[in-house]
C-alpha cells in the first residue's frame, strides 16, 4: 500500500444541524462547530467531515441541494465559513464537505428551468422521458418508497427520474456540459481552503440507460432502484474524470460513500490509481437487511459481525484503506444496533469502539459515538423527521403491523436515532441549544453527555481518547495503522480477536462479544496489556499479571475474559 498523510490519522462526521446552536434558533450551525474544534482536537481528531450545509429546502436534511455556492442561512455566512476553514487550519484539522451530485433540488435554478423548457439546454441536466403505456417510463421505486419517476411540473406526458425523494431530481451525468459545472463548483471550494469531499450515493451516477423494467420485488409492482446498478456499467470513466479535472489539481482527500458495487472492482476505487482516497466500510451496516423494509429486518449476530468485518478486510487490506464506522447519519446508534438488549453498558460500548479503532482502516466516528449516544424511544411518529423512517413507518403499517409495533422498528432502524441532539452537559436539551431543539433529544442526556465523561478516567470518553493516542504513539502507531490484519481464533463463537502484525511489534486484539466469561489460551509470550476496557486507561501499558501465567500452568498463557471484555496485546 502506497503511504499516504491521512492513513495515520483520525475523522470525525458532524451532523451540522445537530452538532451545536451557538444562537438559539434550535439549530446548529458553523459558529457551533467553531467553539467546539478545541474539543475534537483534544479527543484526537485530525479530518472533519460536515453533513451538507449547502442552500436547501430540507426534505432530505440537506441532501437536496438547491444552490451549490451558497450555505444555508440556518447554518451561517460564507464569513463564517471562512472562519471556520481558517480556525481548524490554525488546529491542523481538515475540513472535508459532502459532495451531493447524484441529484440536486427541485428548488435548484437548473431544475425550474428544465421545467420550463425541457428540450432546451437545463432538460438535458436532467432524465426526463416520455411515459409508458399511459404510466410511468419503468418500474423502479425510489429508496425513499414510490416510484423514481414524477410527472415533471407542468408537463402532462413527461417524467423526470429520481432515486431519492421526489424533491431530490437525479442530475444526468451522461452529459459532458453538467459534468463540467459540477467540477467548476468543486474546484470553487477546493480553492476556498477545503481538503476534500465525501461523496454522496455516488455510484448511482451512473444509470442503466434502457430504463427497463425489473421483475417486482414487492406487492407494489415496483423492484428496489438499485437493481439498476448491476447493469449500468462504467462509472469508473465519469468518476476518473472527476478526480484529474476536479480533484487530483488540489491533492484533494475524497471518500466514497459506496453501497451496491462489486468487490472485483475494489482496485478501481481505493487501489494506487483508484477514483477515490478512500471509501466507508459498510460491510456490517448492511446485516440483517430486508428487501421487504426495515420491519422484516434481523437482529445482527456477533459471529455475523465479526464475519462481515474480517470479510471486507481481507479481500480490501492489500489494495488501499477503507474507514471503519459502526455508525453514521443513516443508521441507528452502533452501539443500540451490534449489542443485544439489556447489554449496553459502558464496557460493552467500550468493546465495540475499541474493534473498531484497532481494525486496519481509518476510524471515522459519528458525533456522540465518544460518548456512546444510543437510539432513542419513539413514542409517536410525530416525534421523527425523517422522509425515510417516515416511508419505512407506513410500509410497516401496510404490512399489518400495529403503529406499536411500527413505532418499535422505528426506534430500532429510524435515521433519527443518530440526528438527535449531541449530548454535551445536563443541561437543558443536553446543552445543545438555548432555543427549542429541531429535534427532541434523547432523554438520556441527563446521564450520557460529554461534560459528565471529560474528566472521568473511566468514561468512554477517556476511553476513546486514549485509543486514539494509541494509534499516532510512536510505539505502537505502525502497528496500528500499517500492521497486517489476521484473524485469530476465528471459529470461536461471541468471539472477535485478530493480530496486527506491524514491523517491529504485533498486537494481538481480542474481544468477549458476550456477557458471559469466556477462557482463551494463549501460546505466544504476552508482552504488555497496551489496552484493556476493564482498567482506568492511566493504567495501560503494563506487563501481564502473573496470574494469566499460572492459570495456564507452564503452557503459555490462560485469560479469563470478563463479559464485554476487550484487550489489545502485545504479543
Ligand atoms: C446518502 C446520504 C443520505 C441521503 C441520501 C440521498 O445516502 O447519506 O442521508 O438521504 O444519500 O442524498
Ligand atoms: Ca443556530
């Protein structure tokens, strides 16, 4: 693997709206982020990537973008983000924007002007089609429920394609003059001091271009949107193009948000000449999925967990790094979501957080994941925002489901379970804002929040913290960053262990994914215990007890591994 500068470093995704209210409007904006930019360099972030803040009417939070060169009020000036850019430079933090170009709003300029002329110069920008048989031109549904196709506005027999919401029209990237807007608006902020993007839904840029139909999937008639994706080919050439006209004349960091692609073509991503820096692994966030909706979806299992992970690394180590998440503004909390019910706790939070920082990849957390933010408890769909869990909600509901029951899968799938509030102190909603928060917080901010979690030794605050000194310290951060990643023990069940094998030390990783104890024999010579989610972090680094020794009697080593418990090993 070709070193790059980021590969030793640590990334944080804020969720603007959420994040923090410097004016007491209920939402949070970029003044916000400022005062808290001392807070992530303290907890050892280096790269930070802001949810979009771009001008836009919010049925998608953002992810509808109406005007591309300007931010959203709500968020802030251009001054401020100016400020921002220059504040974070001063902390060597990099700001990393989202990059929503799949689609864009229906409020965009481009979009009204399809509208009003759609054989003209913006009708191109756009996939508009004459209908089917008096309906729509295929039977995709969008990922939002509903067709991807809407009657463009005032146009009987005309329809425009969008994968997302109605209001979110998909941009047509077959068309070079659009290309060439969209990389003029990257280099615009490139230029402006940003380090790079995350690239939204990315590989629905390219469509399969005969607009067929699929055989249904569901009672609706429609098949899931992405079925497309395995015969459009050639995304690579739009996504190559974008990186030497926009990205590469910057150095710019880019990650992929990548669902749906074909692991042969992984080189092509991530690899030394790949379209991108590097792409989100999402190998365990796509467990226990349904194509029937969120209600029919399964409870992941530690074994299926640890599967997913060590799947995704062996195939993706020797080509480039991908980031390792367990959470992010599309899924519940990862704590609420990988550990069973009744189970989560700090030492169990601590575990979780802890496999991910140690596996090969660059840890990327979602704000209040250093704190162990969990799901929230819907109690009425009113409560949530959200244009997914909403459709998820009533496809439940079509389904049979009492609207308790609905409202249960809503509080264990909802989107809005990571958009709540962030947590700082017990104040008021968690300190977030002054004002009415846009979204209710999580009633538990009174017992999690970041205040409470600072100078506690134990927390999983500190804990986080010192993982992720771990992994710039000079001894251990090769290992860490660059080491080999093998599983070990691999078919012992509630089990996840794996060594990095760096240059000069090897770390063994280890974690009782149970509440129940859990014996492990050791052969190799047990150096020191460099990190242990039972101990206060002050007391990592030191050799192992003599008592692992004697259980073992002379044949290396024995562990007794309390519930939850996770060890990283020198061994
Ligand atoms: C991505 C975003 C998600 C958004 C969707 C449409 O998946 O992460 O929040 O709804 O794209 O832009
Ligand atoms: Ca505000």
């Amino acid at each position: 693997m070709k070193k790059k500068w980021w590969h030793g470093k640590a990334a944080y995704q804020i969720y603007p709206k959420s994040f923090c209210d410097s004016n007491g409007d209920g939402i949070g904006d970029l003044k916000g982020i400022i005062g808290k930019l001392d807070y992530l360099k303290e907890l050892g972030i280096d790269i930070v990537w802001i949810s979009p803040i771009y001008q836009s009417p919010f049925v998608d939070q953002g992810y509808d973008i109406s005007d591309y060169y300007a931010l959203d009020p709500a968020f802030g000036t251009m001054e401020d983000m100016d400020l921002l850019l220059d504040e974070a430079k001063k902390r060597d933090i990099k700001i990393v924007m989202d990059l929503v170009v799949n689609h864009c709003s229906d409020q965009h300029e481009w979009f009204k002007k399809a509208a009003e002329d759609p054989y003209g110069k913006y009708g191109k920008y756009f996939y508009i089609m004459e209908g089917k048989d008096g309906g729509v031109p295929c039977n995709w549904r969008s990922y939002f429920g509903g067709s991807v196709w809407d009657k463009l506005p005032g146009h009987d027999h005309l329809y425009y394609l969008h994968m997302f919401a109605k209001e979110q029209p998909d941009l047509n990237w077959e068309n070079k003059e659009l290309r060439e807007e969209l990389y003029k608006m990257i280099r615009w902020w490139l230029e402006k001091g940003v380090a790079g993007f995350r690239l939204d839904a990315i590989i629905n840029i390219k469509k399969d271009l005969r607009f067929q139909d699929f055989p249904a999937d569901r009672e609706d008639g429609m098949c899931a949107g992405t079925l497309m994706l395995q015969h459009a080919k050639g995304v690579h050439t739009f996504l190559q193009e974008m990186k030497e006209q926009a990205f590469a004349p910057y150095d710019a960091f880019t990650i992929g948000e990548l669902f749906d692609f074909r692991q042969e073509e992984m080189e092509r991503y991530i690899g030394e000449e790949g379209c991108f820096e590097s792409i989100f692994d999402f190998a365990p966030h796509i467990l226990g999925g349904s194509k029937n909706g969120w209600y029919d979806s399964k409870k992941v299992t530690p074994d299926e967990y640890k599967r997913a992970v060590f799947g995704s690394k062996q195939f993706s180590q020797d080509i480039g790094m991908m980031a390792n998440i367990i959470e992010n503004h599309d899924e519940p909390r990862g704590v609420s979501h990988y550990l069973p019910e009744g189970e989560v706790n700090e030492t169990s939070k601590k575990m979780l957080g802890g496999l991910m920082m140690m596996a090969i990849g660059l840890p990327f957390l979602y704000q209040g994941q250093e704190i162990g933010m969990t799901n929230k408890t819907f109690t009425d769909i009113k409560e949530v925002d959200d244009i997914s869990t909403l459709d998820e909600y009533h496809v439940a509901l079509e389904q049979g489901l009492s609207k308790e029951e609905a409202l249960k899968v809503i509080s264990r799938m909802s989107r809005d379970n990571a958009r709540t509030p962030m947590q700082w102190s017990d104040e008021p909603h968690g300190g977030f804002t002054k004002g009415k928060p846009w979204l209710r917080e999580n009633e538990n901010y009174r017992e999690i929040n970041v205040k409470e979690q600072e100078n506690r030794e134990d927390s999983v605050l500190s804990f986080y913290k010192a993982m992720l000194k771990l992994r710039k310290s000079q001894e251990y951060g090769e290992a860490i960053v660059y080491g080999r990643q093998t599983p070990w023990m691999e078919e012992k069940s509630n089990f996840v262990a794996f060594k990095r094998t760096g240059e000069e030390k090897t770390l063994l990783v280890m974690a009782n994914y149970q509440k129940e104890a859990q014996k492990i024999q050791i052969a190799e010579t047990i150096q020191k215990v460099v990190a242990d989610n039972l101990r206060k972090v002050s007391d990592w680094g030191v050799n192992a007890p003599d008592q692992w020794k004697l259980a073992a009697g002379g044949n290396g080593w024995e562990i007794l591994l309390k519930g939850y418990q996770f060890l990283v090993l020198e061994v």
